[in-house]
C-alpha cells in the first residue's frame, strides 16, 4: 500500500483511511478466525505455530503500517513501511532463528543494508545529507534489531511485523529531534 503513495495515486490522507479500512478487515477475519470458527485452509499455510491462538502476522502487518501512517509524516513513515515490506522478506530468504534468538551477522548485516538504502531516498530530501543519513542509519539500525530477533513477552512472540514499521519510524524521527 505505500506504493500507492510513493506512486501518487492517493495522498498521504488517503492512505491512512486504507490502512484504517484494512485494519478493520483483519480484525473482523482474525475475530473470526479465533473466535468464530473461521477455518479456512490458507490460514494453515499463513500463519505459524505461535499464531495459532494469537493474532497473526499479516494482521499485525496491517497494524503496525497503520500506526505508522497515522503518527508520523511520509518521509519517516513510508522508510518504516518499506522495511517490513521489501526488508524483512530479504532478511527472511536470508535467513531466519529460532524464537528468542538472533538471525546470523550476514542476515542482520543485509537487512540493515536494505533497510538504509530504503530509507535514505525519503528522509535526506526532505531533512539534508547529514540528519538525513543519521537518521535513516539509526531507523536501519531500529529494524534491523527488530527484525533479528523475536523477544516472547508474557508468553506472547513479538512478531516482526509488528516491531519494525514503529520501531524504525521511531528511531528515524528521535535522530531527527536530535539533530533539528
């Protein structure tokens, strides 16, 4: 869905109301999934075992871009988006650990890459060279760490899908407080 903005074919205020309506789909599809018997065979493929009686990943996907495209402005959110998108896909091919363990170095070192180059072209622009490469290092840095391990918190798996939008959304913008 970033795409649709970086494309220009919805404004950033658009995109938050399509994040807001697909946030009301899943949850209807995981209330129903979890609670109401909703069994269909493509959930089995989809989601984990950890998600089997939790909410799975590609709702916490939607989640947390909404967050994101409801708190922050485009040049820090749209880095955010794209590195749980184009990212955490790359790191997964790449590479993957056991719940509570990190991804190898290569893996974290790709997606830290991935993560920067997504993020540089929209945050230097709009900030300059130096905040803008400040930031979109400790953003990388944020989802990269978000991405390399999954920490279980009172029993819950804090998946990835969740974590990196806020967490490289958040780092990004704390550098540009910093530096501004």
């Amino acid at each position: 869905m970033p795409l649709l903005y970086i494309l220009d074919l919805v404004d950033w205020r658009v995109l938050g109301y399509l994040f807001i309506l697909a946030s009301v789909v899943v949850t209807v599809l995981e209330a129903l999934r979890l609670f109401g018997g909703l069994d269909w065979r493509i959930y089995d493929e989809l989601t984990r075992e950890y998600e089997q009686d939790n909410v799975a990943g590609y709702a916490l996907y939607i989640y947390s871009q909404t967050a994101v495209a409801l708190v922050f402005a485009p040049h820090i959110a749209v880095p955010g988006m794209l590195m749980l998108t184009i990212g955490d896909p790359i790191s997964g091919l790449l590479g993957s650990a056991p719940v509570g363990e990190m991804k190898s170095l290569p893996t974290l070192g790709a997606m830290f890459t991935v993560c920067f180059a997504l993020a540089a072209p929209f945050v230097v622009p709009v900030v300059g060279v130096v905040a803008g490469v400040g930031a979109s290092v400790v953003g990388a840095v944020g989802a990269t760490l978000a991405d390399g391990a999954k920490p279980v918190v009172a029993g819950y798996v804090i998946d990835d899908n969740l974590s990196i939008p806020p967490v490289a959304c958040v780092g990004i913008a704390a550098m540009l407080w910093v530096v501004a």
